[in-house]
C-alpha cells in the first residue's frame, strides 16, 4: 500500500542514479526498466540490507569522496557486520527537535546521535527555534544529570530505557521537572512505558519519533495533536520523503536528500500499523503506530507473531513486581521445526522461593501469553509449533543494552 509518494521527486531521483558516472549500482539494479521511467514507485524493484551488506560502501557512492560529509554506520542489532552509510551534505532536514516549544538545549544521551552529531547539531540549529545540543557519553548518566543542571537542558533526546535509567540520577544531580521536552527514538514505545515517562518526566511533552541510521533523518514524527494527546504515533515527514509504503506491514521508503546514496524503495525492516487515516491535524498521510522491528520487537515464525508490546501486557497482569524480561526463541534441539522458548526474569530483590515464582510465571505464560493472531502459548504447543518453554529468574538478562530488547531471536 502507498503511503505517499511525490511522482515528480521519483522520477528526477531514479534519472539521477541511472545516469550517475560514480555508480553503477542502480544501473544494474534497474536494468529491465525503460530508459524514460515514469511510473510509480511500486514498478521498482526493493532494495534491501542485504544489498546493501554484499556492495562494497565505496561501489554504491553517488559523490566523490571529499563531498562526503559524514561517514556513519549501523552496529547491526540485526546483522554481525556494521553497515558503512555515507552522507552528503543536504539542504534541510525538515525535522523540528523543539516541537515549537520555547526550549533551548537539548542533552543528547542517544547512542546513534553521537555517530550522527553533524547531522543532529545541524538539525538543533535549523528549526524554528534553534536549540543547543549538548552530547554525552549514552551510559554516562550520573554525569549526564550534573551536565543537565549545570547548562539548563530543557529536552532529552535518548531511548525510553535510557529516559527512565536518567530519571533516577536526575534525583541527585538535576531537576526532573527542567525537562520540557522528551524525544524518543529506536525503541518501541508502549503505552505503558509512555505512562512511566509522563510520571517520571511530570513537566515534559513526548514526542515518539523514528529515525532510520541507514538513511540519517528522522523520518516519523508527532504533530502538535498526537504530542498533545500524548500518543505513541507519528506522521511520516512528506518533506523529507519521496515515497513510503506498507508491505505486509513493513515499512518502505524513498528518500532522496542524501545524494551520497538515494535510498530507493528500502526495506526498512520496521513494522508500522495504521493507526488513523484522519488525524485531526488534517495531515494528508494516515497517522502510524510503530509496531516493532523484526527480530527485537516482533518474532514472525512458524504462521505466527509475537509482539514486544504483549511481554510488557504479559507482565503488568503478573503478581510479581519485574525490573526487567526477555524472551528468546529457539529452534528445538529436540524436535525438529519446533521452538524452545525461554523467559527470563529479574526481580527487584531475590525471592524466598525462586522455584515458585517461576512456577507461577511458567503457569500463567502457557495459559495466558497470547500471540497477534490470538493463540495462546498452550495452544501452540497443543499445534505442535512450540516443544518447550522454560522459565529462569536471573540476575541480568542475557542480552541487556541501552536499546531494550524484549524478544530475541536465535532462530537460523
Ligand atoms: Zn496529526
């Protein structure tokens, strides 16, 4: 389903790539195309990151070198080989850090933006209001709350679980209620986690909005209703965008600002569902709701999916209080084309009898877990799809990080 697309921005980014003299990349990719391409974005063949990861980052550059002005580069949540990303300089970015709020310094814990700082000190500087970006270290929070007081920062940019780690330093070092604005970005946002923030942050707007390192902009953001409404979803920025699409619920755009490489029809790997096709803001695209990305926040195998959104449900209806969780998935050892599952839990302090409380969780995960499609964890294994599930209290989950991970994927 097309979301947006701008015809003309199409057709002038497609005739750019073709007739390039620095790559060949799309030429090849586009080959069976006529020579004058006017049709619509959904004619193109995808690109996808595997494209991207067997090209050499040097053979798909549409510059020279020296017009590059910022070399970034994925660490690879999904995939073991960091991915190089060249950016050119670009006019605008449309993107508005200050929301037209009267703020005027941002402290910047995220750890994509410190690979970014170029793009998103040019971003602070060029929005309605220009605002100062202040960087520092992403697990560094004690020294993020003194810095935080000390120059006044009034907006936080950072992941929800480093806004909610930062909140408790901010206790000792640095006022909570300073912060005016929080952006947050590369996490699924859950209405329950939007609920902590609003607690924790009592004086800050929440603006959820979702950024792709590949193509170096922040691409979704709340209007003034959805930012007032406190809600999890965005529009996509028609400005910065030449076309975006839903593939089976995955998201797929065209972006052309950066000309050191034109993303044509990406697949982004994130899903999004609609969450409004009429926002009262009269936007003329359909209001998102990030749904998660595959392989961290959302599992799709064996005729099934499970959501991230569902293990925080799953845990807030649970009688134990839990600081963190994860849910890895496994192919089974012992029976082929099954799935191991394996929950793994921390408690705020270690329970007189662990083995019960595992019990309990165990019980209640079989009976009650539920999948997208309705099904239950008992009924999938009534199916056959899963073989056994395990329930382990532990001290640290075994893949912690500042981005939160609540499903993990060991699936081949
Ligand atoms: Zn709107």
């Amino acid at each position: 389903m097309i979301l947006w697309e701008d015809r003309k921005r199409l057709h002038d980014i497609v005739h750019f790539v073709r007739s390039s003299s620095c790559s060949d990349f799309y030429r090849k990719k586009y080959r069976v195309l006529s020579d004058s391409f006017t049709g619509s974005v959904e004619s193109l063949p995808f690109l996808t990151r595997t494209d991207l990861a067997r090209t050499p980052a040097t053979e798909r550059l549409y510059v020279s070198l020296p017009e590059v002005a910022q070399i970034g580069f994925t660490s690879g949540t999904t995939g073991a080989t960091p991915l190089i990303a060249f950016f050119s300089e670009i006019e605008r970015y449309y993107f508005d850090p200050s929301f037209g709020l009267d703020v005027t310094c941002v402290l910047t814990i995220h750890p994509q933006m410190h690979k970014f700082s170029l793009t998103f000190s040019k971003i602070c500087r060029e929005g309605t209001r220009p605002i100062a970006p202040l960087f520092v270290d992403p697990q560094a929070y004690a020294n993020a709350a003194v810095l935080a007081g000390k120059v006044g920062a009034d907006v936080l940019c950072a992941t929800p679980t480093q806004a909610v780690a930062l909140a408790s330093y901010c206790d000792s070092y640095a006022d909570r209620r300073a912060f005016r604005l929080l952006v947050v970005l590369s996490e699924l946002l859950t209405e329950h986690k939007m609920t902590q923030l609003r607690e924790m942050y009592p004086n800050a707007r929440i603006a959820n909005v979702y950024a792709s390192a590949e193509l170096g902009n922040v691409l979704l953001y709340p209007c003034t209703h959805l930012l007032d409404t406190y809600s999890t979803s965005f529009h996509l920025s028609t400005q910065a965008l030449i076309a975006a699409e839903l593939i089976d619920g995955e998201l797929v755009l065209t972006y052309g600002l950066n000309r050191a490489f034109p993303m044509i029809r990406y697949k982004t790997g994130d899903y999004f569902e609609i969450d409004t096709h009429q926002c009262p803001c009269g936007a003329d695209t359909p209001a998102l709701r990030f749904a998660g990305r595959r392989g961290v926040d959302l599992i799709r195998t064996h005729g099934f999916e499970i959501r991230g959104a569902s293990v925080d449900e799953f845990f807030l209806q649970q009688p134990y209080d839990v600081t963190d969780k994860q849910i890895h998935f496994f192919q089974s050892q012992t029976q082929k084309d099954t799935l191991d599952i394996r929950v793994e839990i921390v408690l705020p302090t270690r329970p007189d009898s662990p083995e019960t409380v595992a019990q309990v969780i165990h019980s209640a995960f079989i009976e009650t877990f539920t999948c997208t499609a309705g099904l239950t964890v008992k009924e999938l294994m009534d199916k056959g799809v899963v073989s056994d599930v395990q329930v382990r209290i532990v001290d640290r989950v075994s893949m912690p990080g500042i981005k939160q991970k609540p499903l993990v994927q060991h699936l081949t």
